[in-house]
C-alpha cells in the first residue's frame, strides 16, 4: 500500500487563460516540494507538463498532464491543463479528477474570457474552488484593482488567504496570521473578512466567535471545508511562480501550505455525481473506502504511436494493485466487456511512468495498452456495479471545421488510423463523413486546435492532407403542418413493386428531434411494413429536402395508405414514405437553421466601438460589454458562425494584434430568407433511381 492514505490526498486541477502560468506554477509546486532539483524552462522545452513535440514547439501547453509530489505529509496530485479556448474540452475533461479546481489569474492581464468560462464550469461542476493570482511581481500589476474586479466578477465570497506584500516581492497568511502589514493594507481586517465568512456556516460557530471575538484555526478546519464546499468562500492566494532574475517562486511555499492545511481531501469535497444506468435522476455516491468493490473513472486518454494507449483514471472506491482485474462499463448497453489484468499500474510524472504496486481511493492512476477502455468509462470489479457512469460534462460544440483529402494516394487509412484515435485523446474533436458532399471533415474548437491537429497527422504519423473550408453545418425543419401522398408502382415483368403512403407532419419545440407515429388502422398497411416507411423517412432526414442538410423538430405521422398481397415489398414502401414526405416538407413552410455562437470579445478599450460595430454588422446581436482592468473591455455577441468563421485573422487584423476571443455554441436559428434562397440555390441533389 501507498505510504500515505486517502486522507493525507490533495487533487488540485490548474485552470484558466492562456499566459497565466499554470505550467510554471505546476513546475514551481513540483520544485518547492523538492521533486525538482531546479526549475525547467518554457522556452528549453524542459518543463514537466509541457512535453509533447507541439508543445516544445509552439511555448505553451496543448494538452493536460498530470504530476505529483509528497509535501508535510501530503500526497499532492497536480493537473496542468491548456488555457486557450481552442483546447477547453481537455481542461474540462479533468475536472472528474480533482476536488479542487484552481483558476489562475495574470496579475497583468486581469480576468480573461477563459477565467469566467472555466469559474463558472467549476461551479457548475459543484467543485470547491479558489483562486491563484500569478505573476504579481510583472510590470503594472495592480493587485488592489484586480482584487475588487474579482470580487465584482465572482462574488463577495472570494477572499484572500494571503496578501502581497514588499512590494509585491514576497506574500504574508491572512488566516491563520492575524497581525501585520501587507500592499493591500491590514493583514487584521483581511483575518477577520475571511474568519466572518467561514463561521458563517457553523451556528454554534458562530456564537462562539461572537461572544470571543476570536476562534483557533482548528476550529475553522470543518466550517472552512464546508464553506469550500458549498461555494460560500473562494479563496485567493498570490504567487509569481517565475519571477524576473534568478530569484527564488514568490508565495509557492505558501500555496503548498494553504493546499495541505486547508485544501479538501477526498473524503471531504463534494461527492462525484454517479448515476445508474437508466436511472439518470438519482444519484448515487461512491464511498473512499479501500476495503470496498473497486469505482474507478477515467479522465484523460493519450495514444501515442510507440507506447500505445495510455489510460489516467481516478480511483474513486477501493484498491486497485498491479493484479486487479476490472470490468469496462459500456453506459450505452449498461453491461460490461470481458474483464482485463491492469498488470502494471503507473504514477505520472508529466511524460515519465513511475510504477507503483497498488492505488488507494482519491488517487489518480494510469494503465497501459488496455485498447478497450475509452474516454470517460467507469471501471470496476464487481457486476454489481454494472451501469454506473459519472454524469456526462456538457462539451462546447465543435464549431470549427476543414473538409480534408491525402496529398499522397493510399493514406487513406492511415489518416482514418490516427483521427480515430484523436478522438480518443480529445472530446472536442469530431470527424464527420458528409455522403452527399464525400467530404470527411474534421471538427475543432478554433482555428488552432485543427492545426495542432493537422501538426500531430504529420509528426505523429508522417501523412499529410489537404485542407479546404467545408459547408457550415446548417440544418432544416418547418414551421408550418402540411400532408404528403405518394403510389410507387412498378412493373417490369414478374413481380412488381408497390406501396402508398399518407402522411402528415408538423413542427416539434426546436432541439426536440425527431417523431414517428404509426396513425394506421385497419390494416390499410401491414405492420411489417411500418418500419420500412420510416426507413424512408429518415433518409430524407439525414440527406435533407431543400438544401441537403439533416433536418431535425419534426414529427411524422402515417395515417392511411394501400399494400398490394404481391407485389407490395419493403423497397416499395420505402420510396413511398420518402417521397411522400418530401412532398410534405415543401408544403409545411421549410426553412433553414443556421448555428449561432456565443462570442465573448476582449480588446483595448479604443477598439469597442470598431468591433460592437463590426459584430453587428454580421448580424451579430450584442448582448453587454462590460469594462475590465488594464484598459480593457469585453464585449458579448451571439453571431452567425457562418459570419465569424474567420474571426481569429479578423480580429487580429482590426486590434493589430491586441483582442482576444472565445466561442461557443448556442443555438440553432432560421437564416434570413435571402441567405436561404442562396444556399438552395447552391444544392444539386443527386436524381435517385427508384
């Protein structure tokens, strides 16, 4: 067994911007905890997290990694996560992992998009959270003014546990230190703002603490947890994990100190929401008992060409050793595959595997060349524990895209090889086969993410692909109720083929899908020849009727149509429904839908107007701009994404460099009716024969 027990873990998850520091305050952790003998560079490509090729190359991190370290006692686990908004899906996906989620904040920049993105998904997540504002010894910080903007952002409840002092040179405790001075002022009244705020949750706290005037830090322990818990104290702490010259991390020993001292071990955060197959609406809670069936969840996926499958997951009941045998959950059957032999269990340290015997509850773990686990499966050792998975993270849609082809004949399959297993790593990247356009077409978060993409094709596996823009993912629908009838009859000697279908639709609420009623009676068309209707029906659905995209909000009603004893047939019935309901569609006021994206906009305070003006000039809606530190402003749209496709060079090219944005899906909406006509125009369906 581990020398340490689940209560001795701390799972701590780095998050935020891009440029925060978080691979440096990883690196620093790593150093300070005296796992590193001298800190590593960004720019040598020598850093613990960073380690990939792409990452040496381009100077920041693409994807998330995990390292560990032994600090007073404690057993840490460190994520390091990407900041761009390009590669959110792989921050997100490490949130099942920790029981605290640390956004950190460039003390120069301020609050960036990915900050409130990533606050918010934490929250969501019902995940104890706090705060590291890095890099405060840069040029310009004013951490005073970043601290009430943070308070103005996230709430009242975020509250420094330590506060900057010496000229931002060095840090002083405002929790457990009463006394002294800092750059922000008293350390005193800082003690007593975060002091009232956890004893806020205990009554009898509470009383105490008012008829004393004074409570010992071992009474806070339990009302501070639960405050973390239940999102009623957010602390912040101030670091500069690199500072300038060959000076030592600023506030590192410090945030080590708050994480084993006050950060949640697993026994203490908040529970991880498993639900049971077909029950999705009680949860159900795993208990950090090692003595029990092993409940473990994978959280991050890497495939690498010489290595193989390399899965982390976290161990969320029981023990797990070099031995186990474990089940595969498949939520989508609620059964489980044959089991599988861990055979040999690794620690991560960035890209090195340190072998261990056995795993305890809270800790976070890997395996190798175990190629049937996949990305967000639960494993376990016991068919009692069959169906249970962890309630799914919503994902930013994949908005983003290219159409590509080999440059060389024959790599075919060696590019559908290595997209499958991008897929894998990352679930924010999607690959689509459009049959009508023959395109495959892959699917990202941005601009960057599909490059970083395309780099891996080449370095990874030595092919290399054609790219071009593809078709915007519109979809169609109606907005009126109409009916459709349709006889095929044919006869080319010997037996025919016939089927006659009546049919009604009618629009559903937007995002509702899809609906099929068998209205019939009286035998008018055999039951075996409803499902062949419906067949039809749904090739029209994928293939789209005005435009040649998939259609979506529609039910579907039969209610009348003829057999004939010999010659009626399946292929009869399903080009009668097919047509039949094309015929519907073009009488029930078909429109098309177009995607829009939320856009949260960041630019120097001269370039608001320039941009509100250009946003709303593709037909963009703004919807707030609010004024951040630093000169800076964030503007909020919701834009057609077929209008900001570009934007990442556009923007670049207004503010000269200087904006920054995010992007996500939002909804589904009708194009104007001079952008439908148009991309009808452009359709050519392909004649069908019968």
């Amino acid at each position: 067994m581990p020398s340490y027990t689940t209560s001795d873990i701390r799972n701590l998850v780095l998050v935020g911007h891009a440029s925060s520091g978080k691979t440096l305050l990883a690196e620093a952790l790593l150093y300070k905890a005296g796992v590193l003998g001298t800190m590593g560079s960004i720019d040598a490509g020598t850093t613990v997290c960073d380690f990939t090729d792409e990452e040496k190359h381009h100077k920041y991190s693409l994807t998330s990694a995990v390292a560990h370290c032994d600090y007073n006692g404690k057993h840490i686990n460190i994520i390091d996560t990407p900041g761009s908004p390009d590669f959110m899906g792989l921050a997100l996906s490490m949130l099942p992992a920790a029981d605290t989620c640390a956004v950190v904040i460039n003390a120069a920049h301020g609050i960036e998009p990915m900050t409130r993105r990533m606050m918010d998904r934490a929250a969501r997540r019902n995940l104890c959270r706090m705060i590291i504002v890095n890099k405060i010894d840069a040029d310009n910080v004013n951490c005073q003014e970043l601290l009430e903007s943070i308070q103005k952002s996230f709430g009242k409840q975020c509250l420094p546990i330590n506060l900057p002092a010496n000229g931002n040179k060095s840090v002083v405790d405002c929790f457990f230190n009463p006394d002294g001075d800092s750059d922000l002022g008293s350390v005193a009244d800082a003690h007593t703002a975060i002091v009232d705020q956890v004893v806020e949750v205990d009554e009898e706290l509470m009383e105490i603490y008012l008829e004393q005037g004074e409570v010992t830090p071992e009474q806070l322990h339990a009302p501070f947890e639960k405050a973390l818990r239940e999102g009623h104290l957010v602390p912040i702490c101030f670091t500069a994990a690199h500072p300038h010259g060959n000076s030592e991390p600023i506030g590192i020993s410090e945030l080590l100190d708050v994480l084993v001292k006050l950060a949640p071990n697993p026994t203490e955060g908040n529970p991880r929401p498993f639900v049971k197959a077909g029950n999705d609406d009680k949860e159900m809670h795993a208990e950090p008992d090692p003595s029990k069936h092993v409940l473990a969840h994978v959280f991050n996926i890497k495939v690498d060409p010489y290595v193989g499958k390399l899965c982390s997951f976290r161990i969320h009941q029981g023990t797990v050793s070099k031995d186990s045998q474990l089940y595969i959950d498949d939520v989508d059957t609620g059964a489980s595959k044959k089991p599988f032999k861990i055979g040999h269990l690794f620690k991560l340290q960035g890209a090195k595997h340190v072998e261990i015997k056995d795993a305890i509850p809270g800790d976070l773990v890997a395996v190798a060349k175990i190629d049937d686990i996949h990305f967000d499966a639960c494993l376990h050792d016991s068919h009692d524990e069959d169906g249970i998975h962890l309630k799914p993270i919503m994902y930013p849609t994949p908005l983003s895209g290219l159409a590509i082809s080999p440059k060389k004949r024959g790599d075919e399959q060696k590019i559908a090889d290595a997209i499958t297993k991008f897929q894998e790593e990352d679930p924010c990247f999607k690959v689509t086969r459009d049959s009508a356009t023959k395109e495959t077409v892959i699917n990202g978060l941005g601009d960057l993410h599909l490059r970083v993409i395309l780099e891996k094709l080449k370095n990874r596996y030595n092919v290399e692909v054609d790219t071009k823009p593809p078709k915007i993912a519109y979809r169609e629908t109606i907005l009126g109720k109409a009916e459709g009838h349709h006889r095929h009859k044919k006869q080319t000697g010997g037996a025919g083929q016939f089927g006659e279908v009546y049919l009604r639709v009618e629009p559903l609420q937007r995002d509702s899908g899809f609906e099929f009623v068998d209205d019939t009676f009286g035998g008018s068309i055999p039951q075996q020849f409803i499902p062949a209707i419906e067949k039809g029906i749904r090739k029209v659905l994928e293939d789209g009727a005005i435009a040649g995209y998939p259609m979506q909000d529609i039910k579907v009603s039969v209610y009348d149509g003829k057999y004939h004893p010999v010659d009626s047939k399946e292929i009869a019935f399903i080009s009668a429904g097919k047509t039949a309901f094309k015929q519907a569609i073009n009488a029930a006021k078909p429109v098309l839908l177009e995607p829009l994206v939320n856009v949260e906009v960041t630019v120097p305070n001269q370039y608001m107007g320039d941009i509100t003006g250009d946003l709303s000039g593709k037909r963009g809606r703004i919807q707030g701009t609010d004024m951040l530190p630093g000169d800076q402003a964030l503007i909020k749209a919701i834009v057609p994404l077929s209008e900001v496709t570009n934007y990442h060079s556009q923007l670049k090219s207004v503010t000269g460099g200087q904006g920054s944005f995010a992007m996500e899906f939002d909804h589904y909406d009708a194009v104007p009716s001079n952008v439908q006509q148009q991309v009808m125009s452009e359709y050519k369906p392909q004649d069908e024969e019968d």
